[in-house]
C-alpha cells in the first residue's frame, strides 16, 4: 500500500502539462524515456477520456517511434 501511495504521489505531484507539450518536447528533443511514457499516459488518464486531437497527437509519437525518429530511452 505505501508503493501505491509513493507511485500516484510522484504522478499527480507534477505540474499539469497539456498532452500537445508534451508531445511537442518529446518530438523535439527526438527520444522518450520511461518517465516520458508515465507523464503523457497519466496526463491522457487524468481526464478519464481522450478526444480527438490528443489521439492525433499520441499517434505522431508512434508514427515517429515506427520511422526510427524517435528512439526510446531508458526502456
């Protein structure tokens, strides 16, 4: 239980950023690590639903990771 509490402490303790932001710094910076990956999908989460321009935008980063122009860090 105290995992649990630690896990969605760190989640929910950081700033709120829009999924384009971090979308965006992602694709700029051409990598995505493991607390990438945890940042977008809490932050998709959080609204307990996904619209259409967010799906567009998380399908950019896998099409990126497909073409080989994003590389996953710390996997």
């Amino acid at each position: 239980m105290t995992y649990q509490t630690l896990m969605y402490k760190t989640v929910t303790s950081q700033p709120e950023k829009g999924v384009q932001q971090i979308v965006d710094r992602i694709i700029s910076s051409g990598r995505m690590s493991r607390q990438d990956h945890n940042l977008l999908t809490s932050t998709v989460l959080a609204n307990g639903n996904i619209n259409d321009g967010d799906r567009r935008l998380i399908n950019r980063v896998f099409d990126h990771v497909q073409t080989g122009q994003l590389k996953l860090m710390d996997w």
